[in-house]
C-alpha cells in the first residue's frame, strides 16, 4: 500500500487533480481510496458524483460510534473508495482536529483492511500546516507528501511553508517531502518560478499540468477529465502525471 498526501493553497487545483490521478490510476488497475481531508468535503466530487455524502464528522455528531465503515464511504468512477473527513460546525471548532478525528475513525473501522487500496491519496488542505492538518503525514498515514503549486506568489509562498513543515518533522518518522506538482495558471515566468522553488526546497518537479479548458467543462459534468474526455491531451497529462507520482513514490505501475 503507497499512501500519499497531496497538499497546496486552497483554490490551487489540488482536489481536481488528486482526483484525475486517482481515476487514471483506477483505469490502470489499481484499488485507491481518496480521503478528502478539507472542511469543505468536496475532494471526491468529481469521482462520486453530485449526490449527498455524509462526512466522517457528521457521523459522529448525528450517531456518535453508532455507524459502520460503509456509512463513512461511497465508492466512485473506476472503484475508487471515497471518504470525506469534513469538519466541525462553523465557529464551533478546530478543522484541524476534525482530520484527526475522522483519520481516527476510519482506521478504527478497519478501512484500509477492509478495501485493502494499492494506494491511498489524503487531499489536504495546505494553507496552514499544523495541528491536525500535519495528521496525514504522520506514521501510520501517508509516506510521501507531493505539493501542488502554480507560478502565482501565494502558491508559492504556501508550498514553500509546506515543504519546510515536512522537513522539520522528519525526525519523528514523519512522511519524506517527494516532490512538487506544477499546475499552470499561466502567470509571467510560470515555469522558471516553479523550478527556482524546487531548488530552494532541495526537490524537484515531479510532474506538470497545462492550464486547459478541458478541465473546466469536465468539471461542469461533475466528471474528472479522465472520464469526461478520455482522449483528450488533458487526460493523456494526467496520466502521465499519475506514472510519475507513482514512480516518485516508489511504487509501479
């Protein structure tokens, strides 16, 4: 089992793009599972479908441990077992806390013996990185971290922090920092800028994304682009994507 947490600013495009990385890996084969770990519990969207889902944390507001691990999943495009942790009611907590808590519960449930995953993605919110929002890379959870980054300064700035917070827990066994995701928004020097941060933070670009229109009319679909256009060169992208995150990883496709 490969577990992989895939931070990045807010709005970057992360949960978009773990989710086409986990269907163009689910197409290949592999049994993932994709754990939203952000408030908003929108990661799986693309891969679930439009129609309601209950999070980990309502759960347990509405039937404390009166519920079982098939209320806290859905199964998604290709197999892919969905879970979002979701978060506490506003004002009324920390969301940190609540990935703690819904990370808690489902391996309390026996998840990952259960759907046995070849790869697990935990699409985290990157903003602020501490408290429970460091649960995903610690041991027992995901092994690698890959950040999601366009050329835009607060991207930057925010993958930057990230890759800072993983080499400061690296001592405890935390997860190793294995890499950056480009994707393009088309600002001036996107590439440059990108790579000028790869080399300040001693790693590399282990993959890119161009800036497309496929993705947003996939996404108008509800669909990752993988299913939406298979065709397409966006999905061809993702792919290729997919195979380098895996290599990254160590794992093989």
């Amino acid at each position: 089992m490969i577990k992989i947490a895939v931070y990045g600013k807010g709005g970057i495009g992360k949960s978009t793009t773990v989710s086409n990385l986990s269907a163009a890996l689910a197409d290949r084969g592999v049994r993932v599972m994709q754990i939203g770990c952000d408030p908003k519990a929108d990661s799986t969207v693309l891969l679930r479908g439009p129609g309601p889902m209950k999070t980990v944390l309502e759960l347990v507001r509405e039937y404390k441990n009166a519920f079982a691990l098939a209320d806290m999943v859905k199964i998604g495009y290709g197999g892919v077992v969905c879970c979002e942790a979701g978060g506490p009611s506003p004002g009324q907590g920390c969301a940190g806390r609540g990935i703690i808590a819904a990370l808690e519960k489902l391996a309390e449930r026996g998840a990952y013996e259960e759907y046995k995953p070849d790869v697990v993605f935990y699409d985290v919110l990157g903003d602020v990185v501490c408290g429970g929002f460091t649960m995903p890379m610690r041991p027992g959870y995901a092994e690698r971290v890959f950040v999601v980054t366009s050329g835009e300064n607060m991207s930057i700035h925010a993958a930057a922090n990230i890759a800072v917070a993983v080499e400061g827990f690296r001592g405890r066994g935390y997860a190793e920092f294995s890499g950056l995701i480009l994707n393009r928004r088309g600002v001036k020097n996107e590439d440059e800028k990108v790579a000028e941060l790869a080399e300040d933070i001693h790693s590399s670009i282990v993959g890119s994304l161009s800036r497309s229109e496929t993705v947003l009319e996939a996404e108008e679909r509800g669909k990752t682009v993988i299913e939406a256009f298979p065709e397409s060169p966006m999905a061809a992208e993702y792919r290729s994507l997919a195979e380098a995150v895996m290599r990254a990883a160590g794992g093989t496709l």
